[in-house]
C-alpha cells in the first residue's frame, strides 16, 4: 500500500510540473531591450542579447526599449536592406517617449533602429526573428485595423504642415467636418519639425509637447482618427508651435450608411408582353 501510494504522488508531482511548465509557455514574455543597458549606441550589443539565453521571441511578446528621449529614438523598418543601411525613410512605426512597449503581433523577421544615424551606424539596431506558437492566443489586431477607411486629408493642402501662421490650421480645419475612420496626412521637413498629438487644451494653447498621446516624425505622417472628439496636433518646436504650427480638428463618429427602401426589382417584359399589356387596356372590364 505505502508502495502504491509513493507511486501516485510521484506520478501527481510529475503531472503537476508538466502542467505549470506547459502554462508557463502560454504566456507572453516582455523583454527589457539590452537589459540593464537599455537601448542606446554599443556595437554588436543587440546582437549579442537577442542571442544570449537562447532567446526566442513568439507572437505576442513585448519588447520595451529605455532610452533619452532627447538623443534617440526606435523605428521600426520594414526590411534588412533597411536595417543594414540605417535607412528610416520609411518605417512602420515610430517611437520616442523613452519608454516604448513593442508587441510583436506578426511572425517573421522584425528590424528595429534608431533615426539617429550616427548611433545607428555605432551598433543601435535589434533585428528579431519572431515565431508563432499555436498554444499562445495570437493578439488581437489594434482597433484602428478594425475601421473602415473614411476621407484622407493632406494638413494644409499644397502648403502641407509648414505654415506659421496662427489663423492658418484653424481656418483649414474649420471648414472641412471630420469624421472617425478618417486619415490626415503630415508633409514637412523631418529634420526642422514634427507632430505631435496632445491631449487638451490646455497643452495646446501653451504649445506642452511634455506628455504627447503619440508621435510622429517621418515627414510623411498618415493620422487615423479613431475616436470622436477634439484631436489636438502641435510641433515640438516651441517657437514653430507658437507662431501657428498646430492644428485642432472636430471629429464626429462614423457616419451611418444611408438606409434605402426595397423597392420592388424592374421587370424586363418583352416587346410582345408590353404589347400584349397594352391591347388589355382597350377590353372593357365586367362589371359586378
């Protein structure tokens, strides 16, 4: 009897180690980006950490990078050639608040850099590769993937986001109606300025980029409104800022679509069945 009970708990200790291993697996890992380093300019370091412990990144990890906002930043780029030669011309994403959590929600290769290209050649790059594990719920996609696609407005028209004057944005904005699901899209010389999106009034009548909802900075900045509500939008130039390089926009919800009645379908008679139709209209009808 102490025989077959011994066997039992060894088997129930067995079972219960499986068990937690297993659910340990499922969950999803955050990684401090060059741990007690963080992220900053070190050749080869990045390299080295992605590699260190065996490292594997899965669908629905999270990398957080720690920087100084105010020398550096992480842009996310689309592919190596991109990675290699320090190009951000186009990336995917942007990020500078100093402390940014990166989800990785796609399998595959992703390539992170700094736009500071000086720092970028000294070694500030990470590439990942990412792999799906089918035990782990892959994350939702963000709730702007889920809008339709409304208006695209470029700010300012011809003129772009280059305009310091301190009616200019207000007129702009005033006589269009924007609506969630719409896009405003940035143009401007990336290396003088930028868009930052605050959020109140307060922030923005004093030019405050201390505490921005989002950045962005590529020159080439596509917006998506996703909520209804005022949407402030300034330059973290403070004197840019302050001579009228910035924008408020009224966004309304999502317009309904238009409800038509079901009207019954046209009938295509032939031209022998309209004859016919028409001959009827000469035979007197009976009368009851």
């Amino acid at each position: 009897m102490a025989t077959r009970r011994r066997i039992f708990s060894f088997v129930f200790v067995m079972m219960m180690m499986s068990f937690t291993v297993s659910s340990g697996n499922c969950s999803p890992k955050i990684y401090k980006v060059g741990d007690s380093e963080g992220w900053t300019a070190k050749d080869d370091v990045y390299y080295a950490w992605a590699e260190t412990d065996h490292k594997e990144f899965h669908v629905g990890d999270s990398l957080v990078f720690e920087y100084d906002p105010n020398i550096s930043d992480v842009a996310q780029v689309p592919g190596a050639l991109e990675y290699e030669f320090c190009d951000y011309s186009s990336p995917e994403a942007v990020y500078s608040t100093g402390h940014d959590v990166v989800t990785l929600t796609e399998p595959g290769f992703h390539y992170f850099i700094t736009s500071n290209q000086a720092q970028c050649a000294l070694g500030q790059k990470l590439e990942v590769l990412v792999i799906h594990d089918p035990s782990r719920p892959v994350p939702p996609p963000t709730p702007s993937k889920n809008l339709p696609v409304g208006n695209t407005y470029k700010v300012g028209d011809s003129k772009g986001w280059n305009v310091f004057d301190t009616n200019f944005y207000s007129k702009w904005g005033e006589e269009k109606q924007f609506h969630v699901g719409d896009g405003l899209i940035f143009e401007y010389d990336n290396e003088a300025s930028d868009v930052y999106e605050i959020s109140g009034d307060l922030e923005f009548m004093t030019c405050d980029p201390t505490s921005p909802v989002a950045v962005h900075k590529t020159g080439h900045d596509l917006v998506r409104l996703t909520e209804p509500g005022v949407h402030y939008f300034i330059t973290s130039n403070s004197g840019y800022c302050e001579a009228g390089l910035k924008l408020r926009v009224m966004v309304g919800p999502q317009p309904k679509a238009a409800a038509f009645p079901n009207f019954p379908k046209k009938v295509d008679l032939s031209a022998m069945e309209r004859l016919n139709n028409w001959l009827k209209t000469f035979i007197p009808q009976p009368h009851h």
